[in-house]
C-alpha cells in the first residue's frame, strides 16, 4: 500500500510540472548486469518501469521499484533486494532530468542520437547523470534506448567482502522503452 501511495505521488507530482504533450509508458524495462567474466552472471530485469516525457520540452522522469527486478536466481533476487538495494528501507529508483535540444517536430523513423542529463536517486543517495540515447517516432509512439554505466559505491550499496571477486562495482544499466 505505501509502495502504491509513494508512486501515486511520485506520478501526480511528474504530471503537474508537464503540460498536455506528454507521452508515457509503464511498461518501461530496465536492465541491470553487474557481473565479473568466469563467475555466475548478476544480472536482472525490470519490465514495470514507467517513464514520463514532455514533448514541448524534452523534461523526462522514470520510476522503478526496487522489487520490480527479476533475477535468474531467486537467491541472487532475494539478496539483491535484503542486503544490498535494502527494497523495504529504499524501495524505488526514480531519474528527472531533460533530453538536450529535444525537438519532437524533428522526430522521424530514424533513430537520431541524444543526450540526456539529469539525476538518478537509488538507495537514498543521488547522482547527476548523463547518458546517451537513441530516439525515434513511429506513428504516435516514442522509442528510447539508452545504456549508460553507474559505480555501486556513488550509491553506498555495500558488496561484501565474500563476493567481492564475484559482483562488479560497475553497473551497466540498459533502458528500452515506447512512450505511447
């Protein structure tokens, strides 16, 4: 119930600093992999992810719950979300930023190159982002891609000392979406 009330806010909140040109989805999917060559692979997979746009002015806001991500293994899953993103304390990742020089009237079928700065808040800490991504419009739809790396410590996510060797500090984040 607090999890739904948190992201009732966090969504009337995005809408009210938007004006009618929005697009959005919730079904955005999130991808994650954290793995080191030779050991089992930490990777996991968020399909609910939702992720708002305005088209006047390029602002875009993204939201993922913490327990939303799928992993191959449920022990992975269940360590992920009881040691090391703390689901219950830190339950959603949220991003706000802005496209640069977003012009949805230049939009077409071909994928055209982006930049997209802004903030990722995870695990109570924020960090100012940028990352690439590749944006096209088909019919009334939007569709972005974008992939972009973060280090675990920014967001004083602990990996301990036992599997060290086994989990990357490095995190590859991969973002695929349709904005409807």
């Amino acid at each position: 119930m607090k999890t739904k009330l948190i992201l009732a806010i966090l969504l009337s909140t995005a809408f009210l600093g938007f004006s009618q040109s929005k697009k959005m989805t919730k079904t955005g999917d999130v991808k994650f992999e954290a793995s080191v060559p030779s050991f089992e692979e930490v990777k996991a997979q968020n399909s609910t992810t939702t992720v708002v746009l305005n088209t006047d002015n390029g602002d875009i806001a993204a939201l993922a719950l913490m327990k939303g991500f799928r992993f191959k293994v449920a022990l992975m899953e269940e360590h992920f979300n009881e040691n090391y993103i703390e689901s219950d304390k830190y339950p959603k990742a949220t991003f706000k930023g802005k496209i640069d020089n977003f012009d949805m009237s230049k939009l077409s079928e071909a994928e055209k190159e982006f930049t997209i700065n802004g903030t990722l808040e995870l695990h109570g800490k924020s960090k100012k982002i940028t990352a690439p991504a590749k944006i096209k419009k088909s019919g009334d739809s939007i569709y972005l891609t974008s992939a972009f790396s973060v280090n675990s410590d920014d967001f004083a996510i602990e990996i301990p000392q036992i599997v060290s060797k086994k989990v990357s500090k490095k995190v590859n984040i991969n973002v695929d979406c349709v904005l409807k």
